[in-house]
C-alpha cells in the first residue's frame, strides 16, 4: 500500500480510516482505525475557560458528549448551531488525522443527502484541513462500500444495486458500470431498530428501564442465524438487573424492519429508477442480472443481509436468483473507507505516472 494515501470515513456514529500511520498509537498500521465520531468538552484549568477534549468511546461516557454529525452532515437546525457542529467536526478531524503526514491525498466518503448546505458545509471544513496537500475528493458512502465489497472490477461490468445502512439512514444507490442511475436516502437506519428494541425489550421484562446504547449493544451481539439470546445489564427500580433478550423478542422487531425496507425500495426506489433507465431496472429484477449489495453497520449483524435481501426477493424488488453481497473483510462499518482507499490509490498511481505534484495538477501536453 502506497505511504501517500488515507481513504476517509466521518460517519454520524463511526469513523473509520484506512492508511499508513492512521493510527498514532501503532504508526505503521495500515488500518482499519474505528472510532465514535463522538467529543466532548472537559475544564481545562479550575478558574480560567480552558478547555480540553476527550474522543470517541471515552468521550461517550461524559454527560456533555457530543456526536457533530447527524445524517453524514454537521448537525444543527440554525446556523449557529450548525456553525458549533462544523467547529467540533473540524477538532475531531484534526484528532482522527493526526498520525499522518500533511503531504498525503484523502479520499473522503460522503453522504448521500441531497442537502445542498449541508453538504458545502462538510465539504468546507474538510477542504480547510491541513493535511491532504497531494489532493482531496470525495466518494458517495453506498458507491465506495459496494465497491470495496462486490470489487471494482466485477462493478464496472454489471448493475449493482447497494443498500447502505447507516446509524440513521439508508442510502440506495444503482449503478451500471460507472453510471449512476439512482440514488436515494431514507429514514431506515440502525438507531430505528435501537428505538424499538427498546421498548421491546422493556415490555418483554415488565418494564424495565433500557437505554438506546443498551439496545444497541442486545443488536450488536446477536446473531439472527443462530437465535441465540443475548445477555443484557439493565436497571429497574433503581437498581441494576441482567435479563436475558431471547429471539422471540429481537426477530419480530428486524423481520418488521427488513420488510418494511422491501417494500419501500420496490414500491419509490426502483419505480424512480426506472423511469431513468428500464433496462437498468429490468436486468436486476426480471433477468437477475448483477448484484445487490447489503452494507454499512447492521451487514455486520450475522443472519441479517440474508434477511434483507429474501424479503426484497419475496416482495418482487429483485429476482431470486440475484446475487447477495455483503462486506466480511473489510466489514460493514469498515468497508466504505476501504473502497475510497482504492480510489485514492488509482489517483495517487496517475499522478505518479505523469509526473505530477498533487491530483489537481493537469499533465503537460
């Protein structure tokens, strides 16, 4: 792997980077570094204003913990608070970059979100970051994933449709070849299944109190293939208590969720889709043509791809014999940056076979 390149995620609950020295701890890693897009503000001095930062899962544990990024983009309905996100993006970012050199070209993941101001906002503060002087771009999340995980190659030559689920969205991207045919982003992410969990899980006990990080832990570990309860450490009447969450309680809860994907990727996406392209749309629910690529955090969840994608197939989204891909290595959370590390890595070749000192520069004729 070249020394010049980093391939970026800064995603609403996880960050994750590829390249050399991403990692200030173990400098000569390569990745994947992953770590809670998450910082809070800690007294620096007990009478002056100064302040100091905590990251990621210590930063978590603080009552004033703050996660900048909502949807992929600075969070915020006004602009101040927008303006506060952005500010404790760039201090993450500048704390998530900082075992690397300055002269290196990143290839970020965005979003999919069709927010024109928030997007330029992210777009801003990663562009005023001092490191990445070679060259910066950026690569839609669902694209990088699928194509770190179907590979580029086997990509370039078939329809891929990708499912990326995110903490708090789905982006559905479909390409053919390089082209874009469509692309959209809806509320199914993974914080819906915490939140129901949630009161699943209170219900099923007698009503116990369950936070939305202990949901997502009871998610995190359980493995829809094999049924196997899951142990949880929760509270009632003040006082701690562990409870088992048993598959009858969990399965409900993801069957409603994949179906109720199925039937809204049929029912807007590809109805959309089609209009832009039928022979597109046609190859991959009437031929079988290509793949269908299931990704982001919830793929990681064993069992789950395969719930996805059988519900899409018995909804009539997609034919049955399409091919199912998911990311093992590099997994589901991962794969993303590992895919925009394979576009920097092609950048970063072109600009060393013409010669040239950064990604921007255009070769001499």
């Amino acid at each position: 792997m070249r020394k010049t390149i980093h391939g970026i995620k800064l995603g609403s609950n996880y960050s994750v980077g590829y390249g050399v020295g991403i990692d200030p701890e173990n400098p000569k890693s390569t990745g994947p570094r992953v770590e809670l897009t998450c910082i809070a503000e800690v007294p620096a001095h007990l009478l002056e204003k100064d302040i100091n930062y905590i990251f990621s899962r210590e930063a978590d544990l603080y009552h004033n913990a703050k996660y900048p990024l909502e949807y992929g983009l600075p969070k915020g309905d006004t602009p101040a608070e927008r303006l506060s996100s952005v500010g404790l993006l760039r201090t993450f970012n500048n704390w998530f970059l900082q075992g690397i050199p300055e002269e290196t070209g990143i290839v970020y993941c965005l979003p999919m979100m069709k927010y024109q101001e928030g997007l330029n906002n992210l777009k801003t503060t990663l562009n005023k970051q001092k490191k990445g002087t070679i060259g910066k771009r950026y690569i839609m999340e669902a694209w990088a994933a699928a194509l770190a995980t179907v590979g580029i190659q086997e990509s370039l030559r078939s329809q891929v449709i990708s499912l990326n689920f995110g903490s708090s969205t789905l982006e559905v991207v479909l390409y053919v070849g390089k082209k874009m045919i469509a692309q959209n982003v809806y509320p199914f992410g993974g914080m819906r299944i915490d939140n129901e969990l949630q009161s699943a899980i209170s219900q099923a006990n007698r009503g116990i109190h369950v936070t939305e990080s202990q949901a997502r832990t009871v998610k995190e570990q359980y493995d829809f293939a094999k049924k196997k309860a899951v142990p949880g450490l929760f509270t009632k009447d003040g006082k701690l208590v562990n409870r088992e969450v048993t598959s009858d309680v969990i399965d409900p809860v993801l069957q409603e969720f994949a179906s109720d994907v199925a039937n809204h990727v049929a029912r807007y996406f590809l109805r959309d889709a089609a209009r832009k392209s039928q022979k597109a749309v046609s190859a991959i629910q009437t031929e079988g043509m290509g793949y269908v690529c299931i990704c982001g955090g919830l793929s990681n969840m064993p069992g789950f791809p395969e719930l996805v994608a059988e519900e899409m197939k018995k909804s009539g989204a997609l034919n049955p014999d399409l091919k199912v891909s998911y990311p093992t290595d590099p997994d589901g959370v991962t794969a993303p940056a590992y895919g925009a590390l394979q576009l920097a890595d092609l950048l970063e070749e072109q600009r060393e076979n013409s010669g040239l000192s950064s990604w921007d520069d255009k070769p001499k004729k």
